[in-house]
C-alpha cells in the first residue's frame, strides 16, 4: 500500500487489500494463480504477465505507464491509507461498543 503512494503500480497475487484496489491495468495487474502448492501457474501468469503487459508499457509506452502511476497514486494511495483505516476501524468496532455502554448505563443507571 505503502508503494502506491510513491507511483508504484502493484504486480501480485489477488489477495489482502488489493482485491479491492485492483483495476487491470490501470493500477496494475494481477497475478492469477488457482491456489497450486506448488505454484506453478502463478509462476507461469507472473512471467506471462511481466513479457505481455508490464514490460512492453513501461519500456515502449511511457506515457501509458506513467497514467499507470498516477491512477496508483490517485486510486489507490487516496484509498488505502492509515486515515482511512484507523477511521473505519473505529467506527465499525469502537463506535458500536460505546453507543452499547452509554445504552447499558443509562439503563441501570451506572
């Protein structure tokens, strides 16, 4: 998450949180693998995806590259930051939890 910030579009596997900031292509690509112990298609997609699409853009199109870049930067940099999270955080698990206290204690009375 860290790298979209400075630019860096993400190759890698479909995991974690860039399932959901993956957009092929435009703020990366995507690694696909069906889950093989050994690894072998992820390899193969790995090396299938660096010679067809992350190569030759960011050798022979380095303007397409650099959108590439900036939609990194503005997608996912924008979305997957500490702020966010910590925010989400606190609404999903601690908001929940003190409107349930101050619920108990006007209740019985505490």
């Amino acid at each position: 998450m860290k790298a979209a910030l400075n630019g860096v579009p993400s190759l890698s596997v479909l995991d974690g949180w860039w399932v959901e900031g993956w957009i092929e292509g435009v703020t990366g690509w995507a690694i696909e693998g069906s889950g093989d112990p050994t690894g072998l298609t992820e390899a193969e997609s790995l090396y299938q995806k660096l010679a067809k699409a992350v190569l030759p853009t960011f050798y022979g199109q380095p303007e397409h590259y650099a959108e590439v870049m900036r939609a990194s930067i503005a997608l996912n940099g924008s979305f997957f930051n500490t702020q966010r999270m910590v925010t989400q955080y606190l609404t999903n698990a601690y908001a929940p939890k003190t409107h349930l206290m101050a619920e108990l204690e006007v209740t019985h009375g505490n």
